[in-house]
C-alpha cells in the first residue's frame, strides 16, 4: 500500500504503476484503511 502527496505525485503513480510490482495506490488514510481491511478480508479465508 502507497500513499503520495505532494509535487509530481502524477509521475510518482506512474513510475509505481509501471514497476510491475503489486502496488494498491491510495488516495489518502481513509482510502488506505479501506483498501486494506479490503485486502485482507480476501486474503484470510471465511
């Protein structure tokens, strides 16, 4: 999980995007909690 802020966050996304590895980009602490819990949820079985 990644979360940036501030000058050239476009380009930082991009270059995370194009790095092949298994990046969930958030769009600040709330969206990350929530990916998360997410992300988790699928990984532990019912």
């Amino acid at each position: 999980m990644v979360r940036l802020e501030g000058t050239n966050v476009q380009q930082g996304k991009d270059i995370l995007a194009m790095s092949g590895l298994p990046i969930i980009a958030a769009n600040d602490l709330g969206d990350a909690a929530k990916k998360i819990v997410a992300e988790v949820n699928q990984a532990v079985p019912a």
